[in-house]
C-alpha cells in the first residue's frame, strides 16, 4: 500500500509528464487557453485532460488522479461537485470581506 505522499509525489511526475508531452507534440499549445470546468480558472491547455463531458486543466488533473488514486471519489463528477462547494465557500468569503469593508 502506498502512502498518500508516494501517490502524490507519483502522480505529479505523471501529470506533468502528460503536459510535456502535449507541448512537444504542439509548441503552440502554449497559447491556448480554456476555463477549466473543475477550478472555473482559464487556464493553459497543455496536459489537459478531457474526462467524459468535463475538461480538466493540468492542475486539477493531478487532483483528480490522486483521488481517485487514493480512493476519495470515483467518478468525475464528484470531484466537480466538490470544487464548487469551494468556490462557492470562497465567493462567499469574498463577499463577507466586501461587506465588512463597507461597514467600516
Ligand atoms: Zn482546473
């Protein structure tokens, strides 16, 4: 059984692999950019990864491959559900800041 470091440590080699690979294929790739579905960010296309009706930016790839890797989540589509709570919790903050400013 792995540790949760050894997972991470692994699958960070691989996503950044897969984002090498997409660059060597296509140096343009560099300039193309997308909103990620998971993290809402426009973020670059290389070592993207497509996962049924939702594309992943390199960065949530590698979140998506731990956990499933380490057995948090089995599908897609709880991992997006996931993020938007965290989006949501930090809009939320942002709006809380906003307002405590304006009390001020
Ligand atoms: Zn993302």
């Amino acid at each position: 059984m792995k540790s949760k470091e050894e997972v991470i440590e692994e699958m960070q080699k691989v996503a950044e692999q897969m984002r090498l690979d997409d660059i060597e294929e296509n140096p343009d790739i560099l300039d193309e950019y997308f909103v990620c579905d998971c993290c809402g960010k426009e973020q670059c296309l290389a070592g993207s990864i497509q996962y049924g009706n939702y594309r992943l930016c390199n960065d949530c790839v590698l979140l998506a491959e731990v956990g499933f890797e380490l057995k948090k989540f089995d599908k897609i589509e709880d991992l997006i559900e996931k993020m938007e709570d965290k989006k949501l919790a930090e809009d939320c903050e942002y709006i809380k800041q906003e307002e405590r400013k304006r009390n001020n």
